[in-house]
C-alpha cells in the first residue's frame, strides 16, 4: 500500500529535523517490564473510515491539531512559525504569525488558544481573535518540551504533555495545581509522553512513547490501566512511535503510530479495534502522523508531517462540508506608479482550481479577504484572473502585509479557495518583504475577512 519515499531535498530534510525534535525517532523503541491490555472481546466495532482529501494548504511541516465546539481546526507549523485557523469547512479565519517553533494545540469552552513553544519552553494564551493574553504557571522555562496539551471538556483543566521532564501538568486558570508521572517504566510512570486526551468521562490517556504504551489517568493523577505492549523485551513493540491521542463520541481511542505511518483505533478499554492509514504519499496515506482531532462532523483529521499535510477521514455517519482546494498567485505591477489614484492601483489574482475548468467559475463570485472584484474571467491557459482594488485588498491586511483568501463559487454551488502572501506596495526606497518574519511573544494576526470567527 505504501509508495516510494521521495529522496533528498532541503525541505524534506527540514521536515525529517521537525519530526526528530517532536519525537518521532525513525527506530522502534524496546518493550519493558510492565504488562498492559492489547487483545480481549472489544466492546465497539471499528468504525467505517473513508479517506476524503488531503489539505496542504499553507502547510510546511504541521505538527500539532486541535478542533474546537464549532468544527474549527487549529494546526501548529513549528517550520513557518505559525497557528493556522480554518472554519468548519476549510476556509481560512486567520493566521497567527511569529510563535517561534509552536507545538501542542488546545481550545477550551470559551474558545482561548493553547499554545505550546518549543523555542520558550512555555505555553501561551490567546483571545479568540489570536490576542496574547497570558503564560501557564511562571512563563518561559515552564516545560522542558511542551509538546502536546489537552482540555478537560469537564472541568476546564488543562494538561500539558512534557516530553523534556517525563511528566503531566495539569493547570486551572492559568496556575500549576497537579502534576503526575516521573521518569521509569513503572505503573503511573512516563518516558517522553507525547498525546494527551481526556474523556468526556474525565479519563486522562497518555501515550508514553518509550514505554510502547497508552496510559490512563484519573483526573488527578491516579494511574488506572494501561494498553499496549504485553510483556517482556519484545522486539517487535505494538506501537512504532505514539504520538498524538484523541477519543471520538463513541468512546473509541485514536493512536497515531509515527514509526508505522498508521492510527491504532482502540475501545475504551485498551482492545484494538483495527488500523488507519498506511505509509505513503496517497490519498489516505501517512508519513510520520504526528497528531489528530476528531471533529463535530465525525471527521478524523490527522498532522501527517512528513508529506506536508492534514489528511482527513470520514468516519462512521460523518457528514463532509468543505471548499475545494486552489491555487492563486497574486501580482501587481512592479513599477511605482506615484502618478496613478492609490484606488486604482491594481491587485491580480490567477485562480486554478485542480480538476475544474475556468469556465466552471462564477466570475461575480470572486472575493480577497471579503473584497468583491471589480473584473473577472476565464484565460487562455485554462485558469480564471481577477482584478481587485489593490489599497482596498491591504487594508484588510496589517502594515507589514499578510495572508489573502482568494474565494469563488462554481457552477455547482460548491465554493473554492485559495491563499497567498501579500506584502507592502514597493517603492523606491522600500522593497517590499518577501513573507512573513519572525516575531517574539506577540503574533501577527491575518485575519481572513469574509469569515465569521
């Protein structure tokens, strides 16, 4: 099922040093000591798993997901720097810009954004709208490697996976008031936890990578059960790498095994259900999976890192609103024109849309971060070009430039979208910025107009 692994590069080498750093270490780690629960009469079937589209959009090396109650999706991209924010269906709501090397992801009930930094080693808060607010606990130095974060849907306590230190912190309003594990391959204790997710029924599941094993906590800290390896030094471990961990509303518990390219489905108690995926480059493949979220719409969508993606799945009774993914380049002219009106300054868009003709476009449907066009139509090459009001375009945008939703309709009525970076105007004495920068705590937020967040 698998297909050949593309050689070299720098961005794959890139991508290959993100996944090292995560923990996603191409070598099978060693069985221990402790039995815990793999076979048995499984309590749930495996669910029905439909492999729906691959998005790469904006994406270098995505590393960490989460959804919130509205279906929106939060993914880190510890390679750009980013948090990228996408709707139900895909659309772009904003980009956060300047996180340093981001990792774990989480929203709770009021919509503030957990995000983990490995460049800081702390986990920072933000408003809804991508405003920092504040630090867990004391700040940077907090966590050795704060790769994976969850919210408990019950209480609001959230825990903080620390790969760096082997053990959990649990937090509430901002303040440390638990911490569980240590270093050891005893019951209750960690070596690299990785995924973190808690139950709607207030059960913590770690995967504790070099252990070969998911963990299962109550709410304070108490080991209850494990799963995973049997016993002994077995060469041949259940899991290759776990890393990220997520439950759907059956109670089935979701494992993505970076080593094997796979996700391990489990009942409640530990029995496998069954597997997701495979190694490749296809449609439904995986290359070191870093992490996973099941949505409102019973989508399963998986951080593949090594191929530059988030795969998604449809699982049992999902429903699949989305946009189709295009492509846009964005062009004006690279001359200044002192002497032309700002307003009449011109912004061109040129619009693929992979497996659809130019015709197939609504040329009045056409938007830039919510910017009606004031031209559009088909080209001769088979792709579709609009013109828009180029000062009117970058006032949606902050001063130093951002990211532009370039959207239209189809014939059909499904809608299509696309994204491209778009700086200042040039000038003679002000070249204009290639793409995005790097910033300290506070981010540069794109909001994506023409959304609700």
């Amino acid at each position: 099922m698998g297909s050949r692994v593309p050689s070299g590069g720098p961005r794959r080498a890139a991508r290959r040093s993100v996944a090292l750093a995560l923990g996603a270490l191409l070598v099978p780690a060693l069985g221990r000591a402790q039995t815990c629960t793999w076979g048995g009469t499984p309590s749930l079937p495996m669910p029905a798993v439909t492999a729906l589209r691959s998005d790469a959009r904006l994406l270098a090396a995505p590393a960490r997901l989460a959804v919130d109650g509205e279906g929106r999706r939060y993914v880190t991209d510890p390679l750009g720097g980013r948090l990228l924010v996408r709707d139900n269906v895909g659309r772009l709501v904003r980009v956060l810009e300047g996180l340093g090397r981001p990792l774990g992801v989480a929203v709770d009930a009021f919509g503030v954004i957990y995000v983990g930094d490995e460049r800081t080693g702390s986990v920072s808060l933000f408003d809804p709208e991508g405003r920092f607010l504040r630090t867990l606990g004391s700040g940077d130095g907090e966590f050795a490697l704060p790769g994976h974060i969850a919210v408990d849907p019950g209480t609001g306590l959230v825990y903080v996976a620390d790969g760096g230190r082997d053990e959990v912190k649990a937090y509430r309003d901002g303040q440390l008031v638990a911490r569980f594990g240590g270093s050891g391959s005893a019951a209750g204790q960690l070596s690299f936890p990785t995924g973190i997710h808690v139950s709607t029924a207030g059960e913590v599941f770690v995967a504790d990578q070099n252990n070969d094993r998911v963990q299962v906590f109550d709410r304070s800290g108490g080991f209850l059960r494990c799963f995973g390896k049997t016993s002994g030094m077995s060469l041949k471990p259940r899991f290759g790498r776990a890393q990220g961990i997520t439950g759907d509303g059956a109670g089935r518990i979701y494992v993505a095994d970076a080593f094997q390219g796979t996700v391990k489905v489990f009942d409640p108690a530990g029995v496998a259900l069954g597997t997701i995926g495979g190694f490749g480059d296809r449609t439904g493949e995986l290359q070191l999976p870093q992490s996973l979220a099941v949505d409102a719409n019973g989508r399963l969508l998986v951080a593949s890192t090594g191929n530059s993606r988030v795969e998604v799945f449809g699982l049992d009774g999902y429903s699949d609103p989305h946009v189709f993914a295009a492509h846009t380049q964005l062009s004006r002219p690279t001359h200044w024109l002192a002497e032309r009106p700002p307003r009449r300054f011109p912004l061109w868009a040129v619009v693929d849309v992979p497996g659809r003709a130019a015709t197939d476009v609504v040329a009045s449907s056409l938007t830039a971060n919510g910017v009606v066009a004031r031209g559009a139509g088909p080209r001769r090459d088979l792709r579709f070009w609009a013109e828009f009001e180029h000062a009117t375009v970058m006032a949606t945008l902050p001063p130093e430039g951002g990211w532009v939703a370039v959207r239209g309709d189809l014939v059909d009525g499904s809608e299509f979208e696309a994204a491209a970076w778009l700086g200042p105007l040039p000038s003679p004495t002000r070249p204009a910025p290639t793409g995005p920068t790097r910033r300290s705590r506070t981010p540069r937020v794109t909001p994506a107009r023409g959304v609700q967040p």
